[in-house]
C-alpha cells in the first residue's frame, strides 16, 4: 500500500512551505517522505521534487501558445486536466512503470506529499481534482486531502465563515478523509494568540456576530448568516488544528493525525522473537542464595 497526503489551499497559504517542512521532519525521523511538485506555476520551493509537472507542461506554456492563448488561472486548469490525460506520464514517473507491488511481491510503502497549485477551483467545483484522487487510489495509494488556510485570514467573523464555506466546499468536493490545518501560527501577534481557542474550536454564534452586527450587509442577511453558523456548528463539519511550523511538537503532532488517518503503518508485519523451549531434562530448582 502506498500512501499520498493532496496538500490543497488557497494562494500563499503555505503550501510549499509545509511539504518542504514535512519532509525534512520526517527525515529526521529516519522517514522517506517524497514530495510531487504539481503546480505548474512554482518558481521555488525548498525541497527537491520526485516529480515536477513542469518537467510535461508549465503554465507559460499555455499562455504563450498561439492557439490557446490563456491566462495564469485558466493556464493552471488547462495544466492539471492536461496532466489527467497524460496519466501514463505521472505514472511511470511514479511506479517506474512497473506493477504496484515491489520485487519481492509485497507492497511498497511509499508516503507522497502532492504539492497542488493555488487555484481553488480545482478543488471547490471541478472535476480535476477528483478525477486525480481516482487515479492515485487506482495505483494503490491511500489519499488524504489537507487543506491549508492562512491563521491571518481567520482572524474576525467575515473572514472565519469565508475560510471555513471554502474548506467545506473542498471536502464535499474531493471526498476524502480530510484535515484542515492553520498555518503560519508562529507569525500571528500576541493579541491574536490570544484569540487561538477561536480559530481551534469556533464558536459560529459568537464569531458571525461580528459579521451580522457590524455592516448593513450583516444586517440584511443576518438570518443567512446564522444558518450557515449552525450548519458548521450542529454537524461539526470543520474543525482546523494549528500548525506552527517553528515547533517540531505541532508538526509531529499533525503528521501523526494525517498517519493515523491513511492508516500508515497499519499493514506492517508485527515483529516477534522466538524464545527457547526450556529443556525437561533440566533442574528447575535454582538456588538464587548461592
């Protein structure tokens, strides 16, 4: 069994950022934890990918065709369903063409972090993302969708309901097991720290009161509001864990969710030691007093 975690968020959430951080903690640990690069747009990161989808289509490549002729947004669509046709590429990049079990016919154990390129449209309403997440479980990867948001953008009611309709819009969508994880914890001041217990467990009453109080627009779709505050609230659809990437305990922390819900590990053969049967023959009377 292979295992794959689909790192999504918006642009400028710390994407990058987080893989390259992951990997190096699991490498400190004695892990091998790849990283797939698949956004199409990066200029840098740092971490060394398995695969770059830039190495098949960058996006400066639509956008300088004569017949396509796209945007940076339309480029970076037109990119990933370009990658889904070519499906033979991304896999012979990542099984080397051969079958999904190793030489000596058991499973490999392989853990993939996919690097996805910051257009939320991939994963909010289009088909793209989905279509990806077939393929890799057809290879024999347990997936699990981490979702990245910004803690600076959840930092008042407006923004929280934003932030938290975008993430329930991408799990509804992909259909994965799903973590969602606060980044940049360490770059928040100490008056929003203050107000962490906010962005871990929320209260939706409490938070959308800032959003229906304040505004002629609260004001008017006060009853919205507080019906979108229950749907999260009831259901406990969205919750989001805290990362601080300055803090090897949050890391470790977050990984050891995500392993636990790809259920890495969980398939491998226990080990035990044979013990000597004790020779009949032989005087059990010891004197432990000689």
């Amino acid at each position: 069994m292979r295992y794959a975690q689909l790192v999504m968020g918006p642009a400028g959430s710390g994407k990058s950022t987080y893989c390259a951080n992951i990997q190096q903690h699991a490498a400190d640990a004695n892990r091998v934890i790849d990283v797939v690069n698949l956004d199409p747009a990066a200029e840098h990161f740092d971490y060394q990918p398995l695969v770059d989808i830039r190495e098949l289509i960058h996006v400066d490549d639509t956008m300088e065709d004569e017949e396509l002729h796209f945007g940076p947004n339309g480029g970076l669509v037109f990119c990933i369903e370009y990658l889904i046709e070519n499906q033979e590429w991304l896999k012979d990049q990542l099984c080397g063409g051969d079958d999904d079990d190793d030489v000596d016919g058991e499973p490999d154990d392989d853990y993939i972090i996919f690097d996805m390129p910051g257009q939320i449209e991939l994963y909010t309403h289009l088909t793209a993302g989905k279509e990806l997440v077939k393929l890799l479980q057809s290879w024999n990867f347990n997936v699990c969708s981490v979702f990245l948001i910004d803690s600076q953008f959840m930092i008042d009611g407006a923004k929280f309901l934003s932030g938290t309709m975008a993430a329930l819009s991408v799990m509804a969508n992909i259909e994965l097991p799903h973590v969602n994880v606060l980044t940049k914890m360490d770059l928040l001041s100490k008056a929003a720290r203050t107000q962490l217990e906010k962005y871990i467990e929320p209260d939706p009453h409490s938070l959308l009161g800032e959003v229906t109080n304040d505004t002629a627009w609260g004001h008017k779709h006060r009853k919205l509001s507080e019906a979108i505050g229950s749907l999260i609230e009831d259901f406990s659809l969205v919750r989001f864990i805290p990362l601080n990437l300055k803090d090897e305990i949050s890391i470790s922390d977050l990984l050891m969710t995500i392993d636990n819900i790809l259920q890495y590990g969980e398939d491998a053969d226990t080990k035990t030691k044979d013990f000597e049967q004790p020779d009949p023959d032989k005087d059990d009377d010891i004197d432990y007093y000689s």
